[in-house]
C-alpha cells in the first residue's frame, strides 16, 4: 500500500515565481482557509507551506490527516464562458458579452464512492502481483472515466465538485462557475486569469513524519540560571520552529558570517532606522546558527555553535528594587557567559545605556568584559542614536563590530507584501495595482518609520482585520467572494481581491486619516474641508478657511515633505473656538478628537523646560513621548508665549525640519503632525465686535513684535479669530445642549431633552462673558441644566421614555404641558 504523503498544486508564474497551496481532503462549515505561498522557488514556498502546518499542528487547529492523500492527481484545462455585469441607463444588468475564461482543475479518482477513500483501496499481497495489480488499477484509473467517483477540485479558489463521471467535469465546471459569476462586474474577472502552468506534486517532508530535534549534545548544554531568568536561546526556538520564518532574501552576507569564526566572538551593533529589519537580521542569524548545529561535519570536529539568548534592558533589571540587587544580576549573567562563545542580545543599544536610580548603568558593567572578549553583545540603534552613544559612551561603542542595515527599496516592496499577506491571510490578495497604491501611501503617510518594517505593520493588521470580521468585507468592492461552493460540498472562506478603491478605505482605517484626503480619485476642496471644521466650530468661518487651504495643500501632496504637515499660530481673544478649532482639526483628520496632543505651555516657564518635552522613560509625559507613540496627530502648544526661550530654541528645529532628538538621541518624527500654537497676544486690548482687516493684521502686528522673526518665518499661517456675537454663542448652546442630550444617562432612560427658544437665549446670556467669550458656557449648562436633571433623574428611577423640557423664567409654555413633563420641567 502507497504511503500517504501531501499535495501541493503549483503555480509557476511567467516572472518565475511560485504560489503552492496544500490540497486538503475534506472541508467543514466556516473553514479557515488551507495554507497557501507564494515565493521564489519551489523551496521557498514548501519551507513557507511547512512552517504553517507545523504551526497548525502545534496550536491543535487542524490535524495532519486532511491533508495526506495516496490518490494521483492530474490537471486539465477547461473553458468557461460568463457573462459579466453591464450598464443600461446607469443599471448593473447581465451583460450580453461573452468572455471566456480558460482554468485548469486537477482531479483524482477516489474509491469506495465516499468521496474521501484512498485511491489504492485495500491492496494486499506481495511482490510482482501486487505491482500487476497496482498497474492495472492506474491504466484503469487514467483511461477509464467512467468508474467513480471522481473528485475534482479548482484549488487556486477553494473549490471542488465530486461526479460519478469524468466525462461530465467540463459540463459541471461549465454550469458552476458561470453561474457563480454571473453579473459579477468585468474586473472581478482579473482574478480568474491564467497564471501559467499548473500542476498537482506530491510532497513527503520528513519533519511531518517524525518529530524532529536538535542533537543531543546540542540541546542538553546547559543554560545558566541567571540567564535563563531574563532570556531565551533564540536559536533553540528556531530549532523548535516557534518563531517564523522571515519574508524576504537573508540580509546577512558572507562578511557577516565570517564574525562568527572569530575568537573571540565580536560584539555586534546593528544601526539602521524603525523598520528596517534590524531584529529580523538577528532572526535570520539564528536560522544561520541551527543550521550549523544540524551540520554532522561540524558536530565530528567538536565545534561548538554559538547561541543568542535574547532580553532586553527592562528584563534585565526587573525585580530588581533593593540597593545593588541588579548589579548582582548583571555580574552572574557575566560570569555565566564567559567564554561560552554565545551572544546576548540586548535590544535597542539605549535601554542598557539609561542610568538607574543609583546613576550607574548596564552599559558601565558590560564594557569591561566586552573588551576582555568574555562577553559578546548584538544590539540595536539608530544613526541618531549612535552619534549619542559616541558622545555619551566611546568606550562602549569602541567594542562593537557595526553592521548598518538598509532600507528595503520601494520596489521590492510590493513582493514581500503580497508573500507576507499570503502567509497571513491565504484567501486576501492585492491586486498589482493596489500593492503599488499601498507602497505609495506607506512612503508619505508613515514617514516615521522604514521599509519593510511599515509594510509587514500594515499586512499583519489587514489579515486581522479579515480574521476578526470574516463574513464582512475590508472595504465596498471587496465584498465579492471568489467564487462559490461549485455544487454546495465546499465551505472554503470567500477569498478576497483587493483594488486600489479598497486600499485607499483600508488605509484610511488603519492611519485615521479620511479617505478624501489620501485618494486622488475623491476630490475634495477647500470649501469642503472648511465646511466640515465648521461644523462644530461656530463664528470662525475665516479662521476655518485658512486652516483649510492647509489641509488642501496636504490634499494635493504640494506640502513640504521635510517640515510638519501645517505650523500654525491661532490669534485671538479667549474663548472664541481655537481649542475647539484644534479638536476639530483632530477629528477630521485622524477620525478620533483623542489624537490630539495637548501642552499647556504655561507650565514650562521656568530655565530648564525644554528639556522636560524631551524626556522619555518609565512614567514620563512629554511632547517627545506622545509623538513617538503617536507620529500622526495635532499637536497643540496652547498659550505658547509663556513659554521659556529655550522652547523657542527647541521649536525652531521642529517647525524647520519636522523632528527633534528625545532625552536619548532618538529621532522623534514629526513631519505627519499638524502643529498649532494658540496665543491672546493683543486681545486685551479692546474686544472689536465682529471681524475686520484691521483687527487680522493687529493681531498679525502683535505677534510679529512678540515673537523672534526665525520663529515667525517658520509659521505658515498666522490665523486670527473673531470676538464671537450673540447668534454665535446661541448657535454654541445648541451644540452644547446636544452632547448633553447624548449622555448615557438619558438614552438609557429613553429620555428627550427639550429647550425652549427663549431658554436657549438665556443660557446664551448666562453663559458669555465679554473677556472670556463662550468659555463660562459648559460651566453654566452644567449648573443650570445638568445638575438639576441629576436631582430628578435620582429621585424617580422610573422616569423614562418621556420629554424633558428646560424653561425658561416666566414661561408661559409651561402651562400648555401635560402634568407629567411640567413635574420634571427644569425652570432657569
């Protein structure tokens, strides 16, 4: 009897690069899809298809059987005609064009009818007669199609049909596949275009069949237990296939390699930007080192493979709170690595070199046996962060052997996006043209960080987003599956195309940018986008005009790439919207008013303040942090003449060149941030009702007196607002009144809030000050509204699914009201 082994169906594409996908025995109800690759070569794609069963395998979600076959499988080619979607009169109908298209199918023969037998039945006996027996039944099984059943599968789109006769695969082909496609708009049909040659190969890797381990010598070295306290054996856990294979060509050359020859082994520096690939590099060196720890000539001449146990500076300390507790640990991890010719990788370069609360740090305890050669470092660092270091610690740095890591250039970009979402999410695909989309995006939009890191972000969070909601589609177009169940026996998932209209809708999700902003295709202008600030901005419609003639040069990618998206400085007297203008700005270009970042400046007045905006570490609050952790946002510097001189000094750097070097050396980005400053320079001076050209350019005047002229020119705009009229705070009642009636408290109960015009016009009064503008309006809606609503809500639970009606004094609406409002009507 055969021995059972895997099918891969492979696709060799005209550019030579390969898809495999495992052909699985039987489907179930909500299946997750069966593994698929994409890759360079054959190899390529079964060391890719290996590592996702193994994974399977390991976290129990599929057992090994649904994919061993004994059965042969051949490949056909059939023509399919459909008849795609057309419009009449601007109505999708059923065209009348007919577009063939030609796909291949493989189909085996299976026994005992079950649709799931093994295609050499029971054999038994020996020798030559089994081999005649054998031989008969394959010439029977290629030549006569009429004995089955047969089962015939599309596996590049999840299909199969089981028939009783091979004779009827093209009629059934024919029938399910139009009709699964019928009316589906022409460029559905991209999809379903030949690849090239296809064929079903039988595989039978040895590491499915046997469990196998590192040798012994190997697996049984001791690790110490102040190492193995605070690190992993990374080359172990490569062995063990609990880490996965990278996507793209080794970074690592031949130069490299020769460092591991070395006695000494040399410490090791990888420097090169977020996102580059530096902690992949270390990745694929591991895969290096268990590959020569599986090599027997080696392991005959004795040699000894280093390890790399990974940690980090935080783990390294962790626990560690009396006097010169983490000092002790430092030193047992030291003597536990001497001269064991292993490395520690410690991460980024700057964990190790932050002073503890003692003032020493890792850094001062390590470079001594560093260049003693007992200990051997690998860690991480950017350009900005290795100048700190040379300034900081020569004496560290000196030890280390540097390996700069490039950037992956943007047109390689696509491949390893298009591998990475096949691993992923095997039923999603880009389309060429999309993948180019997505490129383009990630290139302007998240300029923070580098290729491939940002491209494998944004893959892993599309395949969760798929895995999270599978019935519902990523975006409009991509709703269509690829196909059906060909017959109803298949429950593959619907796999997913996506076009560059789904791209840009993806994108804006994953970014908070608005998808009218990054896709050429949406047009928007700037009475648009000034309308949409106005919304909740009420008397400001100039200042809202000018901040949009920012956001459409943004629109049009006619903004500097170099500097921050807009350097704005809002004028005006207090209480008049420019903080409100600022969280409008937030929600209408990221989607959420939480990304806006909020500085009181009024706070950093005293020598030494810009360096609090720079610090970082455990339980720090500065402006670097919160842009390192959230490049895309509003940045708000509110009061910003209270400012010391030094944060001058420091903003001139950021509005000039977009970025700044945190407490550390690190690069904080900010050329996808939108920067405001908001100032009452000249607004004690008399409040003009209104707005004129004379109040603009005073405040102009104002600020080009108070402010360095360096720091004025870096501004793009100087944007004065308005002293706010009468129907303007009325206006802001109304909004005001509507978040009120949006409180969970009251659409829990079912409750309606009511205001009386003349109300309305009260609270308006109440709430406006001439110095202050509108901003004692929320305190007045507060104690005029709210808290008596909290007194009659807490005194009757039952009151609910009613009207709620604010007053005003001497209302006579009050008697046209039923007893039931007028008992909980709140009179001002």
């Amino acid at each position: 009897m055969a021995k059972k082994s895997l099918r891969i169906y492979l696709v060799e594409h005209s550019d030579g690069r390969v898809t495999g996908i495992l052909m699985r025995r039987w489907d179930r109800l909500f299946d997750v899809a069966q593994p698929a690759a994409y890759g360079e070569n054959e190899e390529d794609v079964k060391a890719q298809l290996l590592s996702m069963l193994r994974e399977r395998q390991l976290g129990g979600s599929e057992p090994l059987e649904r994919y061993l076959w004994r059965e042969r499988f051949a490949v056909r080619r059939v023509t399919v005609d459909v008849y795609p979607q057309s419009m009449i009169d601007k109505r999708p109908v059923i065209g009348a064009r007919r577009i063939p298209l030609k796909l291949y199918y493989a189909w085996t023969r299976l026994s005992g009818g079950d649709g799931d037998g093994d295609g050499d039945g029971g054999d038994s006996g020996s020798g030559s007669s089994s081999a005649r027996r054998r031989a008969a039944r394959d010439e029977r099984a290629e030549h006569d199609e009429h004995d089955g059943p047969y089962k015939v599968m599309l596996p590049r789109f999840g299909w199969w049909i089981t028939l009783e006769s091979l004779d009827n695969a093209d009629v059934a082909l024919q029938s399910a596949i139009s009709a699964a496609l019928l009316g589906e708009t022409p460029a559905w049909l991209y999809d379903f275009r030949p690849e090239g040659s296809e064929r079903v190969e039988a595989w039978m890797p040895d590491i499915l069949l046997r469990d196998e381990q590192p040798p012994d010598d190997e697996v049984r070295r001791p690790v110490a237990p102040a190492i193995e306290a605070v690190a992993e054996d990374l080359v172990e856990r490569v062995a063990r296939r609990k880490i996965p294979l990278p996507v793209g060509e080794s970074a690592i050359t031949s130069r490299d390699l020769l460092l591991l020859d070395r006695n000494p082994l040399p410490s090791i520096l990888l420097v090169g930007g977020p996102g580059v690939g530096k902690s992949t590099w270390v990745t694929m060196l591991a895969q290096k080192l268990e590959l020569r720890r599986r090599d027997k000539a080696r392991r005959r001449r004795g040699e000894q493979v280093p390890r790399i146990f990974r940690t980090s500076g935080d783990r390294l300390i962790a626990g560690m709170v009396y006097l010169g507790q983490w000092q002790k640990r430092i030193l047992d991890i030291i003597k536990a690595l001497r001269h064991e010719g292993d490395f520690l990788y410690v991460d980024r370069l700057t964990s190790i070199l932050s002073s503890q609360p003692d003032g020493a740090s890792i850094a001062e305890m390590l470079v001594g046996p560093m260049e003693a050669g007992e200990v051997a470092l690998i860690a991480e660092c950017s350009e900005p962060e290795l100048e700190r270091c040379r300034q900081r610690a020569p004496s560290l740095l000196s030890q280390f052997q540097i390996i700069r890591v490039q950037e992956t250039t943007p047109a390689r970009v696509p491949e390893l996006i298009a591998v990475d979402l096949a691993r992923r999410a095997p039923e999603m695909a880009l389309r060429p043209e999309a993948l180019k989309r997505l490129v383009h995006y990630l290139s302007v939009f998240q300029r923070h960080s580098r290729f491939p890191g940002k491209a494998f972000r944004f893959s892993s969070w599309l395949a969760t987003q798929r895995a999270a909601a599978p019935a519902s589609s990523v975006s409009v177009s991509a709703q269509r599956s690829a196909g059906g169940n060909g017959g109803g026996e298949s429950a593959s998932p619907r796999s997913v195309s996506l076009d560059t209209a789904d791209v840009s809708h993806a994108f804006a999700r994953f970014s908070g940018l608005p998808v009218e902003l990054i896709a050429d295709e949406t047009l928007v202008g700037r009475s648009e986008i000034a309308a949409r600030l106005a919304e909740r901005v009420i008397g400001q419609d100039r200042a809202c005009d000018e901040v949009a003639q920012t956001l459409a040069r943004f629109k049009a990618g006619l903004n500097d790439p170099e500097r921050p998206v807009g350097s704005l400085l809002f004028v005006g007297p207090t209480g008049v919207g420019k903080t409100e203008l600022c969280k409008q700005l937030a929600r209408y270009m990221f989607g959420d008013a939480q990304r806006l970042v909020r500085v009181d400046m009024s706070e950093y007045l005293a020598p030494g303040a810009a360096q609090r905006l720079l610090a970082v570490g455990d339980g720090q609050q500065s402006l670097a942090e919160w842009v390192r952790e959230q490049p895309l946002s509003v940045v708000l510097l509110d009061e910003i003449e209270k400012a010391h001189a030094e944060v001058f000094d420091l903003l001139l750097g950021v509005l000039g060149e977009g970025r700044l070097s945190d407490s550390l050396g690190r690069l904080v980005d900010f050329r996808m941030t939108l920067i405001v400053m908001t100032s009452n320079l000249g607004a004690g001076e008399g409040r003009p009702v209104g707005f004129s050209e004379g109040a603009a350019s005073d405040f102009v005047g104002h600020v080009r007196r108070f402010f360095r002229p360096e720091l004025v020119g870096r501004l793009d705009r100087v944007v004065p607002f308005r002293a706010l009229e009468r129907a303007d705070v009325e206006r802001i009642v109304e909004l005001e009144l509507d978040k009120v009636s949006a409180r969970a408290g009251l659409r829990r109960r079912a409750l309606r809030l009511r205001v009386e015009p003349a109300a309305r016009s009260q609270l308006a009064e109440l709430g406006f000050h001439a110095l202050y503008g509108a901003r004692p309006l929320k305190r007045v809606i507060e104690e005029r509204v709210v808290a008596p609503l909290s007194v009659k809500l807490a005194a009757d639970p039952a009151l609910r699914e009613q009207s709620l009606w604010v007053l005003a004094r001497d209302s006579e609406l009050r008697a046209r009201l039923d007893p039931a409002e007028q008992r909980v009507a709140i009179t001002l």
